[in-house]
C-alpha cells in the first residue's frame, strides 16, 4: 500500500472528524468503566508525580563552536535537519509562566479519554495483532514516517494553543521554543520513532499503554520527564504534556488504522478466536492461525514470547500450534510459512518434541493428518523423533498412527527415517495393526522392513 501525505493527511481528517471514539459499540460496560478507571489511576497529577524520582537538575549547555565558513554556506536542508538543543530550566521556567492552566488541564482530560478507549479497543476481539500486522507488513516505511510527522506537528498546533493566552503572554510564543519544550516531554521524535526500529517502538508502547494488567509500566512511561523545576504546577503540566503527546500520538494512529479499514483498504480476517486468560497467549494463537510471522517475530525480538518455554492452556507449544493450524492449509499459505519460520529462522529453536495434554507430538498430529510435507518439515528440519510414544494412549508412535489412518505415504516416509515398526501399542505391532485393518500396501511395506530389521539384527 502507497499513499502520499496528501492522502494521509484526508485520512487522518476524517478519523479525527468522524466523532467516535475508538471503543465498539458492543464493548462491555463494565470492561469500559474498568478501562476509564485504569486511565484516571495513571493519568492523575499526584498520581503520576509520586511515581517519580526527583528530577537531577540540567547541566548548563556549553556555548557552540563558532561555525566554519562551510558551515555558515550550507543548504536550507542541512540547518533543517540539524537538531534543536535541549531546553534549559531558566527558559523552561519563562516558557511555562505563559501557560494557559485550564487549557492543559483540557488537554490532560483528553488524555484520559484517549487512554481508556485505546485500552479498550486494543483488548477488544484483540485488535491489537491485527493492527500489528497491519503495521509491520502493509504499511510502508515512509508512509509511516509521514504519518509520526504529522503527528507532532499536530502536537506543536496545541502547545501553541497552550501557551497562547497565558498570563505573561505579550507575543506569540516563538516555534522554536514550543519545539524545545515537544522535545522535551516527547523525545521519542524523531530520534526512536523514524529509526529503523520505529515500528517496533510503537508496539511496545502501544502493548504498555493497554496493559490493563498492570499500571507500573504504563505510569514510567506517561511519566518519562527528565527536566528539572521546583515549582509543583510546572511539574505537573510537564507531566499532562507528556501525557497528551503519547496518549494522542497513539490514539491518531489507531484511529487511522480504523478509517483504513472502514474505507476497505485494509480488512484484517473476520475470524473467532475464543478467550483466553493469558493475554499474551491469545494473541500468540491468533498470530499462528493467522500467518502473522511478522507479529510473531516482533513478539520473540522483543522478549514478549519465549519460543522455547511458551504452552497454551492444552499445553500446545509454538511447534504444536502451528501444524494444528496447517495441517488443512495449501502449500504456500501464511500458516505454513509460520511452521518453515518457527523450524528454519527462530534461534533458538523452540522444542519439537513436546507432547500437549493428549500425549501426542507435533508429528503425532502430523501422521494423523496425512500430511507428507509437515512430517518432512518436522523430520528434516526439526528432527523431530519418529519413534516417540505417546505415554497416555498405549505408547502409539507417529507410524501406528499413519497405519490406523492408512496413510500409505507417510509410512513409507517414516520407515525411510528410522521409525522402528516392532514397537508395539497395546501390545501390537504396526504390521499386526496392518494385517488387522486389511491395508495391502501399506502391510508390504512393513513386512519388508521388519524382515529387513530382522536380518540386519542376525
């Protein structure tokens, strides 16, 4: 998807314009007063600044370097792009004399609203690993970029309107100093978010701001304010500021995800997934029914999911998982792209070999499908065991399973790579299981390799 500024900027409007919040009409009441509760707790002036350590007061800027005559002939471009020096408690304090009190305080409640209705809507059918996706694979870099730009300068528009009519205010406030202060209490422009890891950087946030769970995390970061003031109101203004800037800037964005999809230039699938207690691991099971490697991948890179130790409430792991959702796909579907991530890509690779609550492996379920290239996938690159029992179904190996099946292609798969047809389930062989089902060619096939064994063990 390629869109230029003039369209993100439309976009944006109506988003902004189109006077709903972001929570659904069908949420639950009580989940929305949970929510609002949540934001109100973190978003509280006394609040936020007993969570804090008192600030270590800024050391004084040395002056700059007289600039060589190169410097002094360089383009526009460059003065552009050169950056801002930080804002100094004796501007700072002069700056925050000609705030407009009640305008902040606006803007703090906005804040609060903006908090609890992207709780809830993230949380809600989970949109947040389709927004994910949404973000990490169909939305381009720039036009990414394009959008954190607009953003802040929307951000500058309501410092101007916030420093406007304050006491002192005698002349309008210069725009080199409201960008000082953005900088200030929203540093993660431009230097984390148009980085190359801006995309996860939004996730991350995203993910603490929703994180209903726990309010730790979420009030560090609306609290993230390093500049020193002995004066309590500029403290707590400073803290509103911060507030409104992430609460807004991630509220924008969400809201432009949403007017994507109304437009129907995004439509993320219309699938149930049922719930979960974990939050963590229903976005996991959603992300390997769906094919998000993407996701998934932001999920390991960002120490979220650990491949290795992860089990859903069947004690399912990654692995197990994703042959359940691909066993039915096509040859090329995202959900066996999730399963050739997962064996050929991860490091570490997560285990193979975990039995879930029913005893059976990822290639138990492999056998039972019938599915050649999952059993390759597991054998080959996961090498998986093919001669591991189940404890809780009689010790039925993967190839008492393809015989009782009949499928004649995996066992002929499985003997190539060592399965052990005397290994008996119930006291019965794969060939008895054979003989008993009346498969032709699949008793052949074991005949032979059993007198094969039986010779090479003489």
């Amino acid at each position: 998807m390629s869109r230029g500024v003039k369209d993100l900027r439309e976009l944006i409007c109506v988003s902004r314009l189109a006077g709903r919040g972001l929570s659904d009409n069908s949420a639950d009441s009580g989940d929305s007063d949970d929510n609002e509760a949540y934001a109100a707790s973190i978003l509280r002036p006394d609040t936020v600044l007993s969570a804090r350590h008192p600030p270590l007061p800024l050391p004084p800027s040395p002056p700059p370097p007289p600039a060589p005559p190169q410097a002094v002939a360089s383009s526009a471009k460059a003065r552009a792009a050169k950056k801002l020096p930080p804002v100094q408690p004796d501007s700072l304090a002069g700056l925050l004399a000609r705030a407009d009190a009640d305008f902040i305080a606006r803007l703090l409640g906005r804040a609060n609203d903006q908090l609890a209705d992207l709780s809830r809507w993230c949380l809600s059918d989970d949109h947040f690993v389709d927004l994910a996706h949404f973000w990490l694979t169909a939305f381009p870099e720039e036009a990414k970029q394009d959008l954190f730009r607009l953003e802040h300068g929307c951000l500058l528009d309501q410092l101007a309107f916030a420093f406007k009519s304050g006491a002192a205010a005698a002349a309008p406030v210069p725009q080199s100093e409201l960008r000082r202060l953005l900088l200030a209490v929203f540093r993660e422009f431009p230097d984390r978010l148009l980085s190359a890891r801006g995309a996860h950087t939004f996730l991350d946030y995203l993910d603490t701001l929703t994180a209903g769970r726990s309010h730790a995390d979420c009030r560090r970061l609306l609290t993230d304010v390093r500049l020193a003031t002995d004066v309590r109101q500029h403290a707590e203004w400073l803290l509103a500021l911060r507030s409104f800037a992430i609460c807004s800037v991630w509220t924008a964005v969400a809201n432009f995800y949403r007017a994507l999809v109304d437009r129907g230039d995004f439509r993320p699938p219309a699938t149930e997934v049922p719930g979960f207690g974990d939050r963590l691991e229903g976005r996991v099971v959603r992300c390997v029914q769906q094919g998000y490697v993407e996701v998934l991948h932001y999920f390991c890179l960002s120490g979220k999911l650990d491949p290795r130790t992860f089990r859903d409430g069947q004690s399912r792991n990654l692995i197990f998982l994703s042959v359940t959702c691909a066993q039915r796909s096509k040859e090329n579907s995202a959900q066996l792209r999730t399963l050739r991530y997962l064996l050929k890509r991860l490091q570490p690779d997560p285990p193979v070999d975990v039995p879930s609550d029913t005893g059976n492996s990822a290639l138990h379920l492999a056998a039972t499908a019938g599915n050649l290239q999952l059993a390759e996938l597991l054998v080959q690159h996961g090498r998986a065991n093919v001669n591991l029992a189940n404890a809780l179904c009689d010790s039925c190996t993967p190839l008492h399973l393809a015989v009782m099946y009949g499928h004649s292609q995996l066992v002929s798969y499985l003997l190539e790579h060592g399965a052990d047809p005397s290994l008996p389930m119930a006291g019965q062989t794969a060939l008895q299981l054979a003989e008993d089902a009346g498969d032709s060619d699949i008793h052949e096939l074991l005949a032979r390799a059993t007198a094969a064994g039986t010779g090479a063990d003489d």
